[in-house]
C-alpha cells in the first residue's frame, strides 16, 4: 500500500519534472506540427547557393568613394578650378543642368596594397591590408538624391513606397538556419532616414522584420534583446503560461482565419521561449578571448563601439543568423559620415570602423567563415568631387560611387566598372542599386524574379521590374 502511495501520477511526475519534460513537451510543441506553419522554418533555395549568410557594413551619410577606395589623379591636377558638373542633386536643387563648381582635390593620401595593387586612402589603411580579399565595384548608381530615398531605395529597393527590406526578403526566401535565434538581426539601426522601414517587414509576414539591438549605431557593453528574460516567473512557470497562451492562440487563429500579425505573435512567442537560453550566451562578447577583443578595438575609445557590433555579427553568423546589419555613422553622432562642410570629420568616423571591419574580415577567414559568409560595405550614395559652396565638404552623388563585397563566391582583389576620370558619374560597367539586390540574392541561392509575394493583387518583389546579375564579380 505504501508503495503505491508513493507511486508518482503522471501529472505529478510532470509537475515534479517541470524542467526535463517541459522542454520535451515545449520541443514537441515547437517541432513538426508547428514547423509546419513556422513562417521562418528552413526552405529550399531557388538555386545551387555559393552563400549562405551576408553581413551589411552600412555607412551611413554617404562616405566619399573618391576619398576612401576611387583613386582619380586628375583631381589632384585640377583642384581648385572651376568646371561644369551635371547631376541630379544640382538640377533638384537649382533646376540647372550644369553649374560651374570648384574641384577638390581628395584630403587623405592613397597607397597601392595586395597583390592586386588597388588603391585605398590611408582613410582605411587596416582594411586595406584586406585588399586582395576585396571585390570592389566602381560603377555603383542609385536613386534618391536625399538621404532620406536613398537610404530606403538602398534597404528596400524604393525611395517612398513601404516595401520590404532586403534583410525581410533573404528571411521569407530561405527562412533561419537557427531556430533558436532570428534569422535577421539589426545592429544599431537607425531612428531617421527610414527608420524602422530599413529593417521592417512591410506586407511580407510579419515574423520576418528584423530583430534590433541598441539603435543609431550604438551599441554599448549590456546591449542585449529587449524583454528576453523573465525575473518575474520560474522556468517552469513560464512554460506553463506559453503553453496556455499558445492553445489561446491556435482557438484565435481558428477564429480569425490566416493572419501575418497573428502568426507572428505566435511564433514570437515559441522563438522568445527557444532565445532564453541560446541568445545570451551567443550576445555575451565576453566569453571571447581578451586577443580577439583586441583585435577587434574593444575597450579602445575610438573603435569600442562599432568593435562590439563587428564581433556580435560574427558570433551570430557562426550561430546561423541569416542577415545582420550594422550601422556606422548616424545622424547625430559627434562625427559621421555626411560632411557637406567638413569633410575632415571622414578621419574619427573612419577610425571607428577601419579596425574593426579589419578585424571582422580576418576573423571570418581563420575560421573558414568568410568562404560562405558575404561582407557588404556601402553608403547610401557617395560625394561629389567638388566642394559644395566652395567650401571644405562634398555633396551628396547618386550618379556614380564604391561598394565592395568579400566571399568565396567573388573574385578577390577584383574592380569591377569605374566612375568618369573625375569619379562623379558610373560610366563603364554600371551597376545600378537593383542590380546587386539581384546579385546578392543570387549568391544566396535565390532569383530574384522568382521571389516574389502577392499583395493588393499584384506580385511584388524587391527589384520591382529591374535588375540584373552582376556575374563578371562572381567566381
């Protein structure tokens, strides 16, 4: 008798159990009748994938290619004379075609590197010692001649409509490679020139927007997920409220019928439960060694900041994040890079990031990281080669600028296209703003013409009607 009394009921195990079978219960729940209907559950590639994963250096306010990685000497001979420029800021502005303006000669000295010998400013000069990892592309042309359009025509292929963001598209055409982590996380994103539409969702299901951490390229010591913890409830306690919650869910679900919103609180709330114990520790920058810190300019005044974003990108790629974002140079900041009167103010913002991306791209290729990963480093547009009002800053040029990419996928030490003898405007090789969208979704294994998504009875998709593949870059 006594033995039959201290026999464990099945509910009692259970409750006593709470930790061990409750993640059985919680990983049947959130397995195969739930992956079904799992918005960012792992899906095929449309093609042979050559990557699986991109990380987007984002320069905000438009850095100076002519200054930084697009060598004209015929700056140097002209500076200071005045010549006639057309282009689209100037006739915005003016309603003139052509105004005569004074040449400005870059501040910052360039120096061949690599074995590839291309030109970089000693503005990058840690990154320059990269080179021959590099693939640049001189020809890049963009809409939108504000920051503003040109920053969302950059994240989301249009200058004003809400459309979704190329990190949401890379989500809804492959899903996550992690189910415990988001499959698109947003470093320091930026409050204006878009803001929350740089990393939004827009019509797609809303499960695929970005994930932020910190905001306007910041991101301190602590900076972690928002709410990912609860100190309020016991793990057990909170397994029994997700389960409860859940069941409400699917009767609303029931009720309303398909619904993005809806779907993606139910799926936040499975993924948010999963993060608890897989976000942290893939956040906590301090279990790395104090070397890797150092390489990266953690602790370091000038490069502490973009350091940390830099070394949390790379933990979450090699955690099978999809997309992450990082931003430098927001609006506000002491310097950055939208100088239309001091352009000396490129040296601290450069700083800031030169060391780190170094050490990003170095860091990527010991660990055999960068043979499937892209490094993706670009403004929204570049500058001018003359000097706005006369004066000591560039204004901002959609006509013709510099992005570079690094991968196994791409042609190392490689310049594709190239600017007019004075850098203002792409004229061999264009590559317009959709066409690398198109290309970085090839990479990744997926067509752009074929990912698409009905909304308001026509499909969309993030290159609209255009783009096309920029293979001379791939290998």
């Amino acid at each position: 008798m006594n033995s039959i009394k201290n026999r464990l009921t099945r509910r009692a195990a259970l409750e006593h159990a709470g930790c061990g079978f409750g993640h059985l219960a919680l990983a049947g729940l959130c397995a195969d009748s739930v992956r079904a209907a799992n918005p960012n559950a792992e899906k095929q590639p449309h093609l042979r994938p050559r990557a699986k994963r991109i990380i987007f250096l984002f320069m905000q306010g438009g850095p100076s290619h002519i200054d930084t990685y697009d060598y004209k000497p015929l700056l140097y001979k002209n500076d200071g004379k005045k010549m006639p420029f057309d282009d689209a800021r100037t006739i915005a502005n003016t309603g003139k075609h052509a105004t005569s303006e004074r040449v400005m000669k870059p501040m910052w000295k360039f120096k061949q590197y690599g074995d590839s010998g291309r030109q970089v400013s000693e503005l990058f000069s840690q990154t320059a010692k990269h080179v021959d990892d590099l693939t640049f592309i001189h020809s890049m042309h963009t809409e939108g001649v504000a920051h503003g359009p040109a920053t969302l025509f950059l994240h989301c292929g249009s200058t004003s409509f809400i459309r979704p963001s190329l990190g949401s598209w890379v989500t809804y055409g492959l899903g996550s490679e992690n189910e415990n982590l988001p499959a698109f996380m947003s470093l320091g994103p930026l409050s204006t020139a878009g803001g929350a539409r740089n990393f939004g969702s827009a019509f797609l299901p809303a499960a695929h927007q970005g994930t932020t951490i910190g905001k306007n390229g910041k991101l301190d010591k602590n900076a972690t997920i928002r709410n990912l913890t609860n100190a309020d409830l016991s793990e057990h306690e909170q397994l029994k409220q997700l389960k409860f919650l859940q069941r409400l869910n699917t009767e609303q679900l029931k009720t309303a019928g398909q619904n993005s919103e809806l779907d993606a609180v139910v799926s936040s709330y499975e993924l948010a439960w999963r993060m608890q114990t897989n976000a942290p520790g893939v956040l906590d920058l301090e279990n790395e060694t104090q070397a890797t810190m150092s390489m990266y300019g953690i602790g370091e005044k000038e490069t502490d900041e973009f350091g940390r974003q830099c070394l949390m990108a790379r933990r979450l790629c090699e955690n099978g994040v999809r997309f992450v974002q990082i931003t430098s140079g927001a609006t506000g900041q002491v310097s950055n890079w939208d100088q239309h009167s001091k352009l000396s103010q490129h040296a601290p913002q450069a700083k800031a990031v030169d060391k780190p991306i170094a050490a990003l791209l170095q860091d990527l290729k010991q660990r055999g990281l960068l043979e499937d990963t892209i490094v993706w480093f670009s403004g929204e547009f570049g500058r001018t080669p003359y000097a706005q009002k006369n004066g000591t800053g560039r204004d901002h040029n959609a006509d013709g600028f510099t992005t570079w990419l690094a991968g196994g996928c791409l042609k190392s030490g490689f310049a594709h296209g190239s600017t007019d003898e004075f850098g203002h405007k792409a004229v061999e090789n264009k590559v317009h703003m959709h066409d690398l969208h198109a290309t970085l979704l090839h990479l990744l294994g997926l067509d752009h013409e074929q990912l698409t998504y009905r909304y308001a009875g026509r499909d969309f998709r993030l290159t609209d009607v255009h783009g096309s593949i920029v293979r001379d870059i791939i290998t």
